[in-house]
C-alpha cells in the first residue's frame, strides 16, 4: 500500500479514536480603553466570559485541577466568578497577577453550562522598551500545576515606554548637576588660597 495512504489512513484513525478535548474559549471580551498598543502606567479593565468545555461524559471539569488566570497589569483588581447555570460563585482570594479557580467550583454533571465571569482592572506594566504584555491568561493545570492542554490562551497587547514613569534613580543625577557649579567654586577657591601660599 502507499506510504501516504497508510499516514493519511492512521491520521483519520487517530482523529476517531482520541477523546474530544477539552476548551477554555475566551468570550465576550470587551477592554477599555481597546487599542493595540498603550503607554505604560495607562489604566487599562478588561471584562470577558471564559466557557468551559467538558473533558468528558461524566463532569464539566476535572475536581482536583484549577483554572489559572494570569495577567502581567500591575496592580491588578479581579472580580472571578464562577457560574453553573443560575448558580453563581464568587470566587475567594482573587488577587494579585494570579487567581487559581479551585476545579471543584466548576465540577458539575455535563449537563449544566458552566462559565467563569471575569473583570480585571489595572496598569500597564513599566517598561524600557516596546514589548508584549498579557492583559488575560487562562490556563487550566493539574494538581502537579502542569498545563493539562498545552499552552495558556492569551490576550495580549503592546506597552510602550511613557515619559510620565521613570524609574527613581534617573531623577537623582539632576540633584547632582545643580549643586556641581558649587563644588567647583569651592575647589577654585581652595586652588588660589594654596598658591597665594605657596608664594609667601
């Protein structure tokens, strides 16, 4: 038989056989403001529904695993709910640039749609340069904190310096330059006084 029947064959088999995968679409994302790129230091919110896709027959979600949500905003502000039809649950401990969604908040029979409401408020991060940042990560991960299905799903955007925010230490040269004019008067002085006594 052909090589490339044979692969064309085993790729269909292989698509048949392995269980549907489980997802974390992210939906419904509305930020404000929404550009591609931002000064850093700029306030930046963001809301959106991540929907979760049930690994299998019997539970939305694996008990003993977590949704991770990330962000590189600084100062972060989160409000994580987790929502199984008319049932809501605000989730505990939602701060700082990680949450950990606890899976059995989302661990429900297969027929409850199971969704995580999120809201996210921040600055964009400092930075030297133009550069990718994360406003939303979502990833979900064992008990082990492996990623169960490859890498997180992101949004992101580009930050780029502002002249607003400069780190501490470039402000205290200028201090330096205005008092130099009064240590080259005094080592004048000191100069003069040493030759006039050289000469007595």
């Amino acid at each position: 038989m052909n090589p490339l029947r044979i692969l064309l064959l085993l790729g269909f088999l292989a698509l048949i056989l392995l269980p549907v995968s489980a997802g974390h679409p992210i939906e419904n994302v509305t930020i404000v403001p929404d550009k591609e790129s931002y000064s850093a230091g700029t306030p930046l919110s963001l809301t959106t529904t991540v929907r979760i896709i049930p690994p299998g027959p019997t539970t939305t979600f694996v008990e003993w695993d977590e949704l991770v949500l990330g962000t590189e905003l600084e100062n972060p502000h989160w409000d994580v709910v987790a929502i199984a039809g008319q049932q809501r649950v605000e989730v505990p401990h939602a701060e700082g640039q990680v949450v950990r969604v606890p899976g059995y908040l989302l661990s429900y029979s297969v027929d409850r749609q199971v969704s995580v409401s999120i809201s996210l408020e921040g600055t964009v991060p400092y930075t030297t340069e133009p550069r990718p940042f994360v406003v939303l990560s979502v990833d979900e991960q064992n008990d082990r904190g492996v990623s169960v299905y490859g890498p997180a799903d992101t949004i992101s955007r580009i930050a780029f310096p502002s002249a607003q925010k400069q780190p501490v230490s470039t402000l205290q040269p200028s201090a330096n330059v205005a008092l130099s004019p009064l240590f080259i008067l005094v080592a004048l002085a000191g100069g003069l006084v040493i030759l006039w006594w050289n000469k007595r």
